[in-house]
C-alpha cells in the first residue's frame, strides 16, 4: 500500500484525503446520531404520554423455528406487557418443532394470557416465515397487528409505544432498531459490534437526514386494513426481504413508515467465523438487492481501514512522497486532522455503542477487526447469487433487473435428510431474506 501512495500524483492525493475526509464525516455523524444519553427518558415520557389515552387492542404474530437460545426468556417478555388487552400467536411449521415445548411451557406460565399456537405446514411461496405468517393470520382477532421476531426481548411498555402512532391514520408501519446481546464467546460479540456500532448507527443517520426507507423484522406494527391495502401477507410470500417490503409496499400506498422510539434487545448467537460471516453477508446481499445505490455507498462507513490509510498516507508525505511546492503542508494537515478526528470519532461510537464501561474496554480490541472484516464481507457481497438462510439456500434477486420468483423442494427442507433448496422460476421480481430476525 505504502508503494501505491508514493506512485499517486497530487489530484490522486487530493483524491485519497477527500475519501478519508468523507470517512471521518460518517463516524461523526454516526457517533451523534446515536442516542445513548437521553433515550431512556425519551422512552419513559412517550410511555406517559400514550398511557393518557386508550390503547388499541393488538395481535402479536411470532413466527417460530427451532428452540433458539434464551427462546423462552425472550418470548416471556411479551408475557409482562401493560398493555390491558393483546394476544400472542406463536407460528410454526412442523408438530416436530422444538419451539412448541416453548410456547406450552409459556401457556402454562401465564394462564390468564391469550396465546395461541398455530402449527400449521402448508407452504404458500418461497419465503417460508410469510407462509408461517400466513397461517398464523387467520387467528389474529384484533385489528392492530405485530409481527415481532423470535429473538427479541422488549421492555414492558413496549406494546403501547408501537402501537400509539397507527392512531394517525396517515402511518402504514411502525417499527423499531434494536441492539445486541451476544450469546456465547467471541464471534458473537463481534456480530453484535455490527448491529450496536455499524447497522444502528448507519439507520439513525439516514434517519436524521430524512429517509424513511426501512422496515425491520424486530418490529412491524401495522391495521389490518393496511395488510389488507398491499394485498395481504400473500403479497409478500415471494418477496424474500419481507420486513422491508412490508413496508414499503405501505409507502407506495402514500403511507408513512414510522420508527419508533423503543428499542428491543435482539440475541446474536452465531458460534464460529463461518455462520457469523453467512448471516452478515447476506444482510449486505439484501441491501444490495433493494437498494443498490445505497449499498454502492456503504464503503465509507467501514472506518478502520480507511484510517490506517489516512494515517500511512500522512507517513508517506512526511516522507516526501510529493514534491514541495504541491501543496504538501496543505495535504498533511488536512490528511492529519481527518485521521484524528476519525479516530475520536469511532472511539465515541464505541461509546454509544456500548451498554458499560466494562463492555467498552472488553470489546475496544475487537473495533479494527469488526470494521476491518465489514470491508470485507462488502466486497464479498458485491458478487454471488446466493444466501444462506436457516439451512435454506436462496437465490438472490434484483426486483429492478430479474423477474424471477423461488419454489421450495420440500422433499429436501431441513430433518428430511437433505438440504434445503429454493429454486427459480420466471414470474415476478423477488428479493433475498433480509436479516433473519
């Protein structure tokens, strides 16, 4: 690298500084648009303010698969709502799923609670948590619906503050971020750095700016009269990046996405290198897939790299690597208040990011490699036409370019002895799975 520098001529280098300049503008911008102090109270005072009204009587859809860890912890936290009148509906595929076990020691848990269990096999499309979602549907009695994933723990309140602003009846969706939990030894305390310090971040700043583009499966609050505007969960069993979809088809009916100010906690899991790169590949896949002028642009919000290169180019010049009288002095200051201002600027969003002084200094080592390794799962990302979703392999989609959509072997899904295959056909754009949660 140190080589390349000393080739580059001086509107190369001018080049290289802007690059590092707009680098250290994102981790800026990311460590402020992160809302570490004042959010609780924030929650806290809209908890109040929806508590002075009615709130509407809700449907939680939790679609299912598998016994995930902490599941039955994570799921008795929808258990401990204020909400005075809601119904859980918990979804899965097969009678053979260990999920059930969960959900039956939860009925037994809380007995004077309205949860349902729906165990239904019948496949309607390619994405096999709307099929789940599908089936699951027709038992929703109230007209306020949640779909929340499976590893999600939330705060007490929490029904109450998504559900409040659909009383506008110009919002489609409400959803929310969440932060990470890792489960487990050290990959996943590095997949949870790429949700607490890369993916949140990135969202609150393109929030900042005005977008509201987004629609996450932690959370996705809608009527039943929306669901039934963009045609049903049947709209989407093609439609492998379902939770951004959703909300979407919402907005191309003129109705806004909100996010909300709760944040739930989600598990990262992932044991080893290997599931955790799949998982985290395949989020990029998928905002390649939706938006890929968007991920075209991601590159600048992998921080680390970049600042080593600010900081071997300012090596470099100090070294004479160009000639006096180019503007050398000018070059080097600007390259060296980049580099620093970089540095303070991720330092703080390791801060943000952290939920105690002991995580910050346990997890600070672990920063240059998550950022590193976010470079390179976007490079990955930029190529293959495939994913990795629960054992399932998925062909990925562009819904501007291909018109395809995906049909499932069931005679090689997962416990019936081989893998997993969706293969494609030609009929309309689908998209990839989107985060898995």
């Amino acid at each position: 690298m140190t080589a390349a520098l000393v080739s580059l001529g001086p509107l190369a280098w001018w080049l290289v500084i802007a690059l590092c300049g707009a680098v250290t503008f994102y981790a800026i911008s990311a460590a402020l648009a992160m809302p570490r102090l004042g959010s609780a109270a924030r929650v806290r005072m809209e908890a109040r303010r929806v508590r002075a009204r009615a709130p509407l009587p809700v449907s939680v859809l939790k679609p299912l698969c598998g016994a995930e860890p902490r599941l039955y912890e994570n799921l008795a936290t929808f258990c401990e709502q204020h909400h005075p009148r809601y119904q859980l509906i918990f979804g899965v595929s097969s009678s053979k799923d260990p999920a059930i076990a969960v959900v039956q020691r939860l009925q037994a848990a809380y007995p004077g609670h309205d949860i349902a269990l729906v165990i239904d096999s019948r496949v309607h499309g390619s994405n096999l948590k709307v099929s789940n979602l599908i089936n699951m549907a027709a038992h929703a009695r109230h007209d306020v619906l949640i779909v929340a994933d499976s590893d999600i723990a939330v705060e007490p309140d929490y029904l109450e503050i998504v559900t409040a602003p659909l009383a506008d009846p110009q919002v489609g969706v409400v959803t929310c971020l969440y932060s990470a939990r890792s489960v487990g030894g050290f990959w996943p305390r590095v997949g949870a750095l790429f949700i607490n310090e890369w993916f949140a971040p990135s969202v609150r700043v393109a929030h900042s700016t005005g977008s509201r583009a987004f629609g996450f499966g932690a959370t996705l609050a809608l009527s039943r009269g929306t669901l039934e505007r963009i045609g049903g969960f049947e709209s989407l069993k093609d439609c492998l990046a379902d939770d951004y979809q959703l909300a979407r088809f919402a907005r191309d009916h003129g109705l806004a996405t909100v996010l909300a100010p709760v944040l739930v906690a989600t598990d990262v899991i992932e044991p080893n290198f290997r599931t955790l790169w799949l998982r985290e590949t395949r989020w990029l896949r998928t905002i390649r897939s939706v938006n890929p002028a968007g991920f075209a642009s991601l590159f600048i919000t992998f921080t680390s790299p970049w600042l080593v290169l600010g900081a071997l180019a300012c090596w470099q010049l100090q070294a004479g690597a160009v000639t006096p009288g180019s503007g050398t002095r000018i070059m080097l200051a600007a390259l060296g208040t980049s580099t620093v201002g970089g540095i303070i600027a991720r330092l703080a969003l390791h801060v943000r990011g952290s939920s105690s002084l002991r995580e910050f200094w346990h997890d600070l080592p672990l920063v240059p490699l998550r950022d590193a390794l976010l470079l390179l799962q976007w490079l990955a990302a930029v190529f293959g036409s495939h994913v990795i979703w629960r054992g399932v392999r998925v062909p990925v989609a562009n819904p501007d370019t291909v018109a395809t959509v995906a049909t499932v072997d069931m005679a090689a899904m997962p416990g019936t002895g081989g893998e997993a295959r969706v293969s494609a056909v030609p009929r309309r754009a689908a998209v990839e799975v989107s985060d898995g949660r």
